[in-house]
C-alpha cells in the first residue's frame, strides 16, 4: 500500500508541476521551441530543473538494489548509441516540434479531458504497439 501512495504522491506532483511550469500547455510549448517567432525561454529552466533533479535521483539510486518503498531499482546498463535509439530521438522530437507535446504532458492533458491529450496518448499507444510489433525479440 505505501508504494501505491508514493506512486500516486509522485504522480500527483510531476503533474501540478507539468500544470505550473507550462509544460502541458502546447502552445507554450512551442513558444519555446519555434525560433522563428519571438522566443519564450522559460521553459528552458523548467528543463533545468528537472536535469539537477534527475542528476541527484540517479546518484542516490546508482548504489541501492530497492527504493525506499523496497521495490527493485533497474537503471540502464546499455548507455550504446544506436541506430534505434537516433530514431526514436528524431521521432520524439520532430512529434514535440509538431504537437508540442510529450509523453508526461500527454497524460496530464489527458486526465484534464482535453481533446489533444486523447489523441495524443492514442497515437503514442499505438506507436509502442507498432515497435514491439517490428522490434526484434
């Protein structure tokens, strides 16, 4: 029961700060990211903040085999630079260019019932569909 309520507590607070930083709203979203227009670079320090944090949670879980709530910690071993891994780099961004939206911002949009949201985590379902489809095992 503890780590549903610390899944949900984090979830809870990943989205509100999706909802403040601006991060779930497209359109500011693509402020930040059309340079063509003038340019809203607040969201840069929304990413900031969010790298010091990951930097910090992965050093305090390299060293550990379970969190605080005991389940196992599985951190990447595979750090290759491959030919999967730069597509999927290019497709994530050029759908964030596009959509100004990704995956975390997806689901709070999707939970506020916005119509973006919907198709978004539709067509992201269906896009991990399709790679586990043609992936080899």
């Amino acid at each position: 029961m503890l780590m549903v309520i610390a899944a949900f507590l984090c979830g809870l607070i990943f989205g509100v700060g999706l909802l403040i930083s601006g991060m779930a709203n497209p359109e500011k979203v693509l402020g930040f990211l059309d340079l063509s227009q003038p340019w809203d670079p607040s969201l840069a320090f929304v990413m900031l903040g969010a790298i010091a944090v990951g930097i910090v949670g992965f050093r305090l879980a390299k060293g550990k085999q379970t969190s605080f709530c005991g389940a196992p910690i599985r951190l990447p071993e595979n750090n290759t630079v491959d030919r999967a891994l730069l597509m999927g780099a290019v497709l994530f961004g050029l759908g964030w260019g596009l959509a100004g939206i990704c995956p975390g911002p997806a689901l709070v949009l999707l939970g506020t019932g916005a119509g973006k949201g919907v198709l978004f985590v539709l067509s992201m379902l269906a896009g991990m569909w399709f790679v586990n489809k043609v992936r080899p095992a």
